[in-house]
C-alpha cells in the first residue's frame, strides 16, 4: 500500500510503497528517511493530473499558499545550515588576523629604535646669531627655570659680541710676518688676517684663537640645576669649531675626572662633534669639587698638540672656587685654591715658543669675591682672560 508523507530533510511530498517503519531514501535531497506509521492507514489523495497548473495549492490560514510556505521554511532552513557551517571559519579567520596585527604592532615597537632628540651641532654653523632660548617659553615656569632661562637668554644673545675681557693680557696665537703667513697656517692655505689671529672658537661669549683646545667643566653637584644650559653652550661652542681645529673634553668632580670618547684630541670634524654631543648627553653633575687632576690631564693632552699648529687653549668652568669642602686639590703642601695656582705657575711655560698654554676662565652663577679673585688670577697668570657669567650681569 502506497504511503504519502513529507520527508523530514528536505520538505518534500514522498510516495512509496513501504511499510511504516521502513528505511527509504529521499529521491528529492538523497537521505534516508523512516516511513511513518501514523500515515500507514491514510487513503492517498487523488489528485487529477492537470490539477497543479489549472488551481494553486490551497491557502494557509493567514494567506499564503502551503507551497510558498514550505519551499521558503526549506530555503531558511538552507540559509542557516550554510551559514552554520561558515560562521565558524569567518570567526577563525577574524580572530587569527587580530592576532597577527597585535603580534605585528609589538614586534615594531620592540623592534624599532626610537631616538632621542638629536642635536646636529653644525646646523648653526654658518649663523651669524644663532640666538633662542635653550627651552621654549611657556605660560608657567618655576622661578629656576625663569633664573637659568634669562642667564642663557643674555650669554646667547652676546655671544657674537667681542669679548673684553677683564684681564690686561689677551690670546694672540698666530702671528703673521710682513711677507704673509708662515708655519702651519701657511701649509693650511691660510690668509694673512687669517694667520694674524689663527681659528677662533668661542664659549658662553668668551672668545680665542687656538688650534687647539680643551673643555675643563665643573660637573660637581652645585652645577645640578642649571647643568643642562652648560651642556647645551658646550655642544654650541664645539659646533662652531672647524675642521683644522681639534678638541677634546673633560670634566671633574671629586674623584676621577671624566674624559671625552676618544681621550685625545681630535679632529673637528662632524664626526667627532655628533660623538662628543652623545658623550655631553650622558654626563651628570653630582659630588664636589676637585679640579687639579683634570687640568693636569689636559696639560698632558696638549702637550702633544701639532707643534706646526700653534695655540693651546684650555677652557676653564666652574660654578665656584677649588677649595672644596673637603680642602680640594693639594700641592707641595698648599691644597685649595693656592694648589691650583702654585701647579699652573710651575707647569705652563711663559713663553708660546714653549707650550705655553692659555686659561680663559668663567665662573659660573657665582659672584662671591673669593671665587672671582681664583679665576681672574688663573687667567692672567696664564694668557687668558675672565668672564664672569652671571644672572646680574
């Protein structure tokens, strides 16, 4: 006896011949379907065989034809089972690629170096007036940031000014005869006026003319609040230098002084100038003041100076005198200030032909008589001259 029923995959009206509970496979979507037992006793319904193109399918309670309705609960059904079977791939692969671009973004970030900012010293080299302020002006600035911008704001704009001096003695390096320029500024291709007063070279608006010099900076801890300024003039300076010139730099504390990259003069090259600003950036002021050893090594150091390039110049900074508070340097029996003085008047010839090597001295933020007395002394017992670098100024 033939039995009509939908199959339960797909939708569609099946009519077999079977026995309820019997196994069939669905001619319409090809799955096995189980032949159900309540149908078994139903007559089949004779329907005429032109009857699906001259009458639609009978009508739903709400309107719509069984038909309509059973194909589009199929199509759903479809639609779902596919995006069942999709979704889950979709997910994956969303999920995998936030993945990646995290993994990505950290891999840059550790990867790559971000640099500090960095000061190209000759970037003011052919400035007349390099002029600014080493920080830029804000709307609220402590009264220390206020003090250490107007005493930069002041030494900055008189930079290209002539420096005067306060002692009676002043640098002439080079010397040129009446037939031109001679010796190492002659085999430099030098000028007359250029020999007259060889490279010039200038710090915190005190100038000279050497070809060789050496930064002797204070870097104890008094120096702390306003260090920064002096690492900044000191790039400033080094920047200007040209490449016949050579320098290096040191600085003291109490202990061992701290030198340059190099430890030896070198070349003002570019090079050399972008390695001592990375040398400037690293170094901290901290401890007290103890000078001697560091103005001994850098006799030391110009004592093998290019004798064909004469003028030796020593630039001498600190923020106080050299007694110390614990006596500072000693020497044959004097320590302090008198040490310092007695060692430059045994060590440093009179005389150019000699070695004579000159001190411009500046003492800084300091205008206690005792400290300006040590520096004056110093710069004109030795060629040089004194610069008083002063908020009152």
């Amino acid at each position: 006896m033939a039995v009509d029923f939908r199959c339960e995959n797909c939708g569609k009206l099946l009519s077999v011949d079977e026995e309820p509970g019997n196994t069939v496979r669905c001619p319409h979507c090809r799955k096995k379907v189980t032949v159900p037992a309540g149908l078994a006793a139903l007559p089949r319904p004779h329907v005429p065989p032109n009857a699906s193109s001259q009458s639609p399918p009978p009508a739903s309670p709400d309107g719509q034809a069984e038909g309509e309705e059973g194909e589009e609960h199929v199509e759903g059904e479809a639609v779902i089972g596919a995006m069942a079977t999709i979704m889950p791939w979709v997910i994956s692969v969303f999920l995998h690629l936030g993945m990646f671009l995290i993994m990505l973004f950290f891999v840059m970030v550790a990867v790559k170096k971000i640099p500090d900012s960095v000061i190209i010293p000759d970037a003011a080299l052919n400035l007349d007036n390099p002029g600014g302020v080493m920080n830029p002006k804000t709307a609220t600035v402590s009264k220390s940031e206020a003090e250490r911008r107007t005493v930069v704001k002041r030494y900055t704009k008189r930079e290209d000014q002539v420096d005067k001096g306060k002692t009676e003695q002043t640098i002439q390096l080079l010397a040129a005869s009446s037939d031109g320029a001679r010796g190492g500024a002659a085999d430099l291709g030098l000028t007359n006026s250029d020999a007259a007063g060889g490279p010039k070279s200038r710090f915190f608006g005190g100038g000279g003319n050497a070809y060789h010099i050496v930064y002797v900076v204070d870097r104890s801890g008094s120096m702390a609040p306003t260090f920064q300024e002096v690492q900044q003039e000191m790039v400033k300076s080094i920047s200007k230098l040209q490449p016949v010139q050579d320098f290096t730099v040191i600085f003291f504390s109490e202990g061992e002084y701290i030198e340059g990259p190099q430890k030896r003069l070198v070349s003002a090259e570019m090079v050399n100038k972008l390695a001592a600003t990375k040398f400037l950036k690293e170094i901290t002021a901290q401890s007290s003041t103890m000078v001697l050893p560091a103005l001994k090594r850098a006799f030391q150091i110009l004592k093998f100076a290019d004798a064909r390039r004469p003028g030796r110049l020593i630039y001498l900074l600190s923020d106080g005198d050299f007694a110390g508070i614990s006596g500072g340097s000693t020497y044959k029996g004097l320590s302090g200030n008198a040490a310092v003085v007695q060692w430059l008047q045994d060590n440093n010839p009179k005389e150019e032909a000699k070695g004579l090597v000159h001190v411009n001295t500046f003492l800084y933020l300091n205008t206690d008589p005792e400290p300006i007395k040590v520096m004056e002394t110093i710069a004109k017992e030795n060629g040089g001259r004194f610069k008083l670098i002063s908020g009152d100024e």
